[in-house]
C-alpha cells in the first residue's frame, strides 16, 4: 500500500493541473478504497494502444496516460521519419470525453511538430483506417472503447497501411512510451498544424465501400431492413451507404439513433449480445422485415439477425455471419473469373474452421492469424503477391476487400444485405445460405463462455487460471481423446498421442488452444480489452440434409453444455 500512496502523492504535483490534483487529493482524504485499482499499475500500453477506465490515476484514461502515450508515438514517429513532413489522422466516437480526448491528442501532436487531420465530428474506425491510406498519414489515432462499459475510454493505434500497430513497430512505440515520464509530455499546441476533414473523407469512404461491397444482384429494392446504431457512430455513415447502394426500405430504430455515451436503451452495446438488438428485434417483428442489423460505438462489429426457416428472427453468432459471408464473396469471385490460385481469406486462431473449409472448397487458401484483425491486415501487407478477398473474425467482425484494415461494419453491412437480397431474389434466404453450407461442409456451432474478473484479485485469478489449464492439460474432452495442444505462448504444437512437437511459425500470445480427435476445439485466452477470460468451444458434426439440422443442433448442444460442466466455467 505505500507503493500505492506514494505514487498517488507524485499526482499532487505541478505538473498535474488543479482538477487532476484536487480529485486525487480527494481520494487521499477519504481513504477511498478506488484509490489502490487506480494507482497499483500503469494504465498498458499494449499491442494495439490502451484501453480501461476514466479518470484519475495511471491505470485510467485520462489527459496524462493519453498525452504520454501521445509523446511517446511522436517521438518514435519522427526517429521512423527523420526529416520528413509527418501526418496523423485522428477519429473519435460516441463517448464521453472522447471529442474533448482527440483534442487533446491532436494538441500533442502539433506541439511535437506532426500535421495533424481531426475530423469534425464523431466517425466510425474503419472510416478513420481508410483515411490513413487516403490522406497518405504516417498514423492514426481513434479515441474508443469499442463496446465496453460507459465508463470506459481508449486509444487504438493505426500506422502507415492503416491497419493496427503490429511487429515490430508496437514494441518500439511501447518502449518509447514507457521510457517517459508525465513531465516530458508536450502539451503546448501548434494550431497551424491542425485541420479538420469531414465530408470529403465520407464522400471517398462511401464510394470505396459501394465498390468492395456491392455486386451484381436483383431485389435490393424488395429487401426489408431494420438498422440500429446502438447509440455509436455507424448513424453518420450506414443509412446512407445503403441509400446509396439502392436499399430503399431502411428502417431505423430511431430511439437508439442519437448518439449517447450512456447507452440509455441498453445494458451493453453490444451487438455480440441479443439484449442488444432487442428493440430492432421487436421492431422487425412489426414490421415483418427480412434482416435486423446492429453495430457497436465505433462500428467496427455488427450483429446479423435473419429469419430462420418457420419465418422467426433468428441472431446469428459471428462464425455463423463470417461463414456466409465467405462462402458468398468466393462465389462471386470464382463466377467473375478471378480466382486463379492467388488469393487468400484470413480468419484467426478462435475462429470457426468452417471458414477454412469453405475456402478449401473454392481452392482457395485460408491464413490464421491472432485474434484481432491487425493480424489480418498484416497478412495483406506480409503478401503483396496476393490478393485478399475478405476476412472475419468470431467477435462480430468482418473486412471486405483491403481498402479498409481494419474490421468493418461499414462495408460488412452492405455485403450482408446483398446476400440478403440476393437470396430472397431467388427464392432463398440468408439463414437458408447457411444451412446448405453446413449441408455441402460441415455442420459446426460455436459456443463462447466470457468470465468477468475485475481489479487485482480477478487479473491474479485470470492469470492463475491460465496456469493451471497450461500445466494440468486436457487427456480428452467429453470421451474424446485430445490429439494436439497448441500453446501459443511457448508456440508449440504438441501431439499428446505421440508425444511429436511442432513449432507455431505465428507470433506469440496467452492462448491454449485443445483439438480431439473427432474436430472438437477448445480455446483459453484472456481477453486483451476487457477484464475477461474467454473459453470457445467448437463442436461439428455431418449432416445429409436441412432436414436433419434441428436435431443434430440438439445433440451439439447438449455437448456444448457437457464441455463447460469439464471445463468447469
């Protein structure tokens, strides 16, 4: 506890301003029991920026955590760039403080002689990944926190190819950050260096979007469809990309459609959740529409919920979404005449491996990345002699065509609603183009257990837990003998049989991934956003017919639920 107060005490000082200074001397008077989870680590810089809780303190968000993580990337920036004109793009979403943040950040980077493009008003991240490549930055900066709590802020990162600070640039920007001291931070402003962009980047963004994620389909027109931004930023560009496309029958939930950091009409904004997407549930109902579509704050993710064969609205997990959407992508690939053995799709290590058998399918190659689409994004850049086609991830999340590097929910909402309308044109479905993939590959259902564990106590027990799954392995998971553990963090494979290790040629991270012998998968890895450890469970089977879905969906479950009563989360 000294530790603690001590480096509160250093928070006292002048290079703090009054409002810092007073709301931590505040919590020193009051004994206040938030004070040891605000001062008992730093705020990390991670891999793709930082993230956490707003507020006083160096494990919160706040002027002094972002402005030295500010300095720092302007000071790695300018050793990558001697003598040259550095640009940075930044963006912002609905939350709050995150206009006030970007300001702030902006401030930072003009003091440290960086040309800096501010949008006007709140954006969607891919738009601000698009901008990157498009006003030629050596950066960019989106100020979010995705679809974390209200109380949330954070700072991702984006460099020259816009996609997500990866090897070994984020090691470099890391070690810059750490090696300063609050005092260093550059806060005094150069406002000539500092420009607004707004509706030129839109107008650009829109056009880009349109030609990655429209094809050549009937039936737009005769396509029902409810959207809801869940208070986010999606609002500024979704409604009209598919007015633009030709979707003429667009109905939004116009009581999440302005954006509000408190999220009022939600628990979470979160379209991985169905509570989420309620009220467009509700409102498609009413409306007897075809597709509900929802995105999170920085409309990066969205949520697809369709109409199942008895006609019921039905969500759909981002397995599920990412497999379609693969399927249908290749399709119009292969009837274009553009496949020819060079292109990829890329997907992750937690990802369903009905994506790879699709692409298998289509004699095209799948890439596996970490989770988070940096890694894909990476691909495209480690692979020039490649062309991507399109990729997902199971959180929601999905990137058409590499205009944008980042996921998209943007684009990703037109290439859903085109398979949507594509399918009811010919007397299909998007549920039903789900279905006879699992008919034509396999039929496989996802499960996700998330287990919150906040503060000191639930990063010690996540930690612990890693531990135990890492030392005490798996023999076999529901009567099925474990045939490999992949530990991603020493990256071996090892084949438990036989007792052969294989080297795992991708970079390391805190993840044990368990396949059996008959294609059961279970993966452990923290969450590197939230306060979670998250367990996925993949479970698949054959099946002759649609016919035959609703009782083999049946028995995966119940062998679903027997894993996590083994794995006991």
């Amino acid at each position: 506890m000294e530790d603690i107060l001590g480096k509160a005490k250093l928070w006292l000082s002048t290079t703090f301003d009054n409002e810092t200074r007073n709301e931590v001397q505040h919590l020193l008077d009051t004994n206040s029991e938030d004070l040891a989870d605000r001062f008992y680590k730093d705020t990390e810089f991670g891999t793709g920026g930082m993230r956490g809780i707003m507020g006083a303190g160096t494990n919160r968000i706040n002027k002094y955590t972002l402005g030295k993580a500010t300095q720092g990337l302007s000071n790695y920036l300018h050793e990558s760039y001697p003598n040259q004109e550095i640009k940075v793009a930044i963006a912002y979403d609905c939350r709050h403080n995150s206009k006030e943040f970007s300001k702030l950040v902006a401030d930072v980077f003009s003091a440290n002689n960086i040309k800096v493009y501010v949008f006007e008003d709140l954006r969607p991240t891919p738009e601000l990944s698009f901008a990157v490549n498009h006003l030629n930055c050596h950066a960019g900066i989106v100020l979010t926190a995705s679809h974390n709590p209200p109380e949330y802020n954070g700072y991702k990162v984006y460099w020259t190819d816009g996609g997500q600070i990866v090897p070994p640039q984020d090691k470099g920007i890391i070690d810059k950050v750490n090696s300063l001291d609050f005092a260093d931070i550059n806060f005094n402003k150069k406002e000539e260096l500092i420009s607004e962009i707004g509706s030129e980047i839109d107008e650009a963004f829109w056009d880009a979007s349109i030609k990655n994620g429209t094809f050549d389909i009937k039936g737009r027109e005769d396509l029902k469809i409810v959207f809801t931004s869940l208070h986010g930023t999606s609002i500024k560009l979704i409604p009209e990309v598919l007015k633009r496309a030709g979707y003429t029958q667009v109905h939004i939930v116009e009581e999440q459609a302005e954006p509000n950091g408190d999220f009022p009409t939600v628990k979470s904004p979160n379209p991985e959740e169905p509570a989420a997407l309620k009220m467009a549930v509700d409102l498609a109902n009413k409306l007897n529409a075809d597709i509900v579509i929802g995105t999170d704050p920085d409309s990066d993710r969205l949520g697809i919920a369709v109409r199942d064969l008895e006609g019921n609205i039905k969500l759909l997990n981002g397995n599920q979404t990412m497999s379609v959407m693969t399927d249908f992508l290749i399709k119009q690939w292969k009837d274009n005449g553009k496949l020819n053995g060079k292109q990829f799709i890329g997907s992750t290590i937690v990802s369903t491996n009905l994506v790879n058998e699709i692409a298998d399918a289509y004699h095209v190659e799948t890439k596996v990345g970490l989770t988070g689409f940096k890694w894909i994004a990476k691909m495209i850049k480690d692979y020039p002699e490649q062309e991507f086609i399109g990729g997902g991830e199971e959180s929601f999340g999905y990137m058409v065509g590499d205009f944008v590097r980042d996921k998209d929910a943007v684009s990703s909402t037109l290439l859903a609603c085109e398979i949507a309308a594509d399918a009811k044109a010919n007397g299909s479905s998007f549920y039903k183009a789900l279905l006879d993939i699992y008919v034509k590959q396999s039929f496989y259902k996802e499960h996700l257990v998330a287990l919150v564990k906040k503060g000191m106590d639930g990063a010690k027990e996540i930690k612990q837990m890693m531990v135990d799954f890492r030392n005490n392995p798996l023999s076999e998971i529901d009567g099925e003998k474990v045939t490999y553990l992949n530990d991603y963090q020493s990256s071996v494979r090892k084949n438990i049989l036989t007792g052969e290790e294989f080297a795992i040629e991708i970079p390391k991270s805190n993840v044990l991934i368990y396949e059996t012998e008959k294609g059961t998968k279970v993966a452990c890895r923290p969450s590197g956003t939230e306060p979670k450890i998250k367990f996925y469970i993949s479970v698949k089977t054959k099946i002759n017919s649609v016919d035959e879905v609703a009782s083999k969906e049946l028995k995966l479950d119940h062998k679903i639920q027997r894993i996590i009563k083994q794995l006991g989360v």
